[in-house]
C-alpha cells in the first residue's frame, strides 16, 4: 500500500483528478523533454468531456507558461477505446510541428497519475499490506491500535506531515466560511457555508444548531475547491469536505488535542489507502461511490478513532459508511465540481457521524468486512454505465438545463 503522504495531497481545486493529476503529468513531461520548441496536450474520456469545468486546461498550461513554453490544448470526447477514462497525451513537438516523442498519462484518482507502462509517479509502496484484514491482523498481533502502523511504517516526519495536513484543512474551513458571492462558470451557484454558520434561529433545538454547523464546515471546503482554492485530498478534491468537516466539527466541540487529530487522521488514511490499493478514488472511473464514499469511510473512521472505539468498531463504521453509498453517480452539472457535488460532502459528514454511532453499538454482529465492500464497491463502479461517470452526459448533468 501506499504512504499517506500520496492520498493527502494539499493542492488546488476543483478536481484531483482533473486538474491536480494533469499538472503533475505536465510537470513530469517537462522534466523528460523540457527543450522542446513547442507542446501538445491531448485529453481523452472523461477528462475531454469535463475538462473545461473541472479547469483541466487551465492547470496544464499554467505549467507550460510557467516554465516559459508553449502548449496547445486539444480536447477529443470521441469513444476511443482507453486504459482508464482520465487518459491525457502530451507531445513534444519540433520546429516544424512535428511530433518528437509522446507519452500517455493516467490520471488514476486523488491527483495520482502514471505514464502508460510505468508505475504512479511518486508512489513507492509504504505498506506490506494488500487489504485492511492484513492491517487488523498485525495490530491484533502486536497488540497495537490501528494508527500504530501509520507511525510504525511512514518516515519520522509523518505526524509533522498530518498536522500540516490538519492546518491547511482548517485554514480552508476558515476561509470559506467568511467568502461570499458567486462560485466560478455558468451555474452562478450562490455561497452558502457562511449563511449556514450564521443562521441560528433562537428556537432551534442544540443538536439541530450543531448539524447545521457541521454542514457548513463541509460547504465552506467544497465552495473553496470549487473556487480552485486550496483543499486537501481525502481522497479527492470533489470529496475534500467530509473529512475536514467532522474534525472540526468534533475537534471545536470536544476540544481534541492535535496529537488526537494526527491518530484521527492516520486511521482515515488507512482507510483511504485501502481503498485506492484494491479499488479506485476515481469518479471517472467507478462513480461518485469511489469519491464520496471512501471520504464518508475515512471520516467515519477518524469519529471511532476519536472515541477511542476498538479496531472492530473502526472497521465496521467505514464498512457502513461505504455500503450505503453503493452505485452512487457521478454527474457533475456543466463539469463543475459543484452541483450535485458540494451538498453531498455535507449530507457524507452527518453520514459518517451516524456510521461510527451505529457501529459503535453493533460491531459484535456484523456480518460484512470492510475489504469485501470496498470490492464491491469496485464492481458495481465498473457496472454503472459510463453516462454516470463524470462524463456529464447523464442524470442530473443530462436533464438540468442552465437557465
């Protein structure tokens, strides 16, 4: 498995796997051919069809400019056969436009990406497990909690890494909750999280207060991605407001030290790197399941660890969590990472609370293990036809018509 260093990436929005994973593939392009006259970039699948919302040409040439070059974005929605639905092409080209050398990039999920034939840039395995089971197994063995094997594996630094991680989530939160206005694109779709955390009728019960505080933690990081603001992947941009909603929503009102957040966050990314070992974090590739799911699996996860719930209640949460986002679309209006995508980080983070409250009473009669429902949830992405996997070309993508 990977190290968490490679699922919680702290870049800009709105998508990781169109905006953050094609910049990384236009930085490395440029580190193998960067003497070229001029460049190409080729966008294929998914990334052709919502490229233009999800910014995917703007962060590529942003790259090129940067490096003082120029590049040529072309996209091309025609039904070619593709290794993944995130399949870009870059050329270096020569003084007379000719092609020097091309290289086929996947953009696989959560910003990673890797050349055709190459493994994922940047990734080398951390972990000497293949599926959760394994990691419950050596901290049974060991007598260890679950987040001992993120400190136990990872380099030295890794707490320092979790508590920028932590910061940079709450730096988010706090600025999306004093912006207003309108998101970026056509929809015109207003800001809400600062009228959610504001509005507080004095006859509104203390629990219906809280939720609604929750709500806009989640809608302050999904309006920043959707603005291209900075965000963190848990596991990606499009689900980057679930996680960092229940830490802060638990963290402000129990007072959790850092050193409770950095645990809470290592369980998370157990999860999250589970998931991306033996499935996908990609919408493109198996629907709004692999994004929003796995990000209610982390953050209900990161609620039992809080609690202190054993390594069976932990499990059993993020099993829950994922189940009841099964076959779960992806349909992105106009290819803005906006609606339906920001209300459903926040309806994900009241999820993920009452996973971890179900499993804290239930995990001794559970039947289903996390491992099984990740796979699952890996065929049933693979069964939801292509038209609800990011594609804009169905369901609410199809049928809304921009007024």
């Amino acid at each position: 498995m990977q190290s968490l260093r490679e699922l919680y990436k702290i870049g800009r929005g709105p998508s990781s796997s169109h905006t953050m994973g094609p910049e990384r593939a236009a930085k490395d392009f440029l580190r193998r051919l960067g003497d070229a006259e001029s460049y190409r970039a080729t966008l294929y699948g998914s990334l052709a069809l919502t490229g233009k919302g999800h910014l995917t040409d703007r962060a590529i040439i942003d790259v090129f400019e940067g490096a003082g070059k120029k590049v040529e974005v072309i996209f091309d929605p025609s039904d070619k056969p593709l290794e993944h639905p995130n399949t870009m092409e870059l050329s270096a080209l020569g003084p007379d436009g000719g092609v020097i050398r091309s290289v086929t990039y996947l953009s696989v999920g959560g910003g990673s990406v890797c050349a055709v034939g190459e493994p994922i840039l940047e990734a080398a395995e951390t972990y000497p497990f293949h599926t959760f089971a394994e990691i419950m197994d050596y901290c049974a063995s060991k007598n260890m909690p679950l987040e001992q094997v993120v400190f136990e594996f990872e380099d030295a630094n890794i707490k320092d890494f979790l508590l920028e991680v932590w910061h940079s989530m709450k730096h988010t939160i706090h600025a999306g909750l004093i912006a207003e206005g309108k998101l970026p694109g056509s929809l015109k779709v207003d800001r809400k999280a600062k009228i959610l955390f504001e509005t507080t009728p004095n006859e509104e019960e203390p629990e219906e207060r809280e939720k609604r505080q929750l709500c806009a933690f989640a809608f302050a990081t999904s309006e920043e991605n959707a603005s291209g603001g900075t965000v963190v992947t848990a596991p990606t941009c499009g689900a980057s407001g679930v996680l960092p909603a229940v830490l802060f929503y638990l963290s402000s009102k129990h007072g959790f030290s850092e050193n409770k957040i950095v645990s809470a966050l290592a369980v998370a990314g157990l999860i999250g790197v589970t998931v991306k070992q033996n499935a996908s974090v990609s919408g493109a590739e198996a629907g709004c399941q692999a994004e929003i799911g796995t990000a209610t699996s982390m953050a209900a996860a990161a609620v039992s660890c809080f609690f202190s719930n054993d390594a069976s209640q932990i499990e059993y949460a993020a099993e829950i969590a994922l189940e009841h986002q099964l076959g779960l679309t992806c349909d992105p209006i106009c290819g803005y990472v906006q609606i339906p995508c920001i209300e459903r980080n926040a309806v994900a983070a009241m999820r993920a609370l009452e996973s971890a409250e179900l499993a804290k009473i239930l995990s001794g009669t559970r039947k289903i293990s996390f491992d099984l429902i990740v796979k699952t949830m890996y065929e049933t992405g693979k069964d939801i036809n292509a038209r609800y996997r990011e594609t804009s070309e169905g369901g609410l993508a199809a049928l809304y018509r921009v007024s």
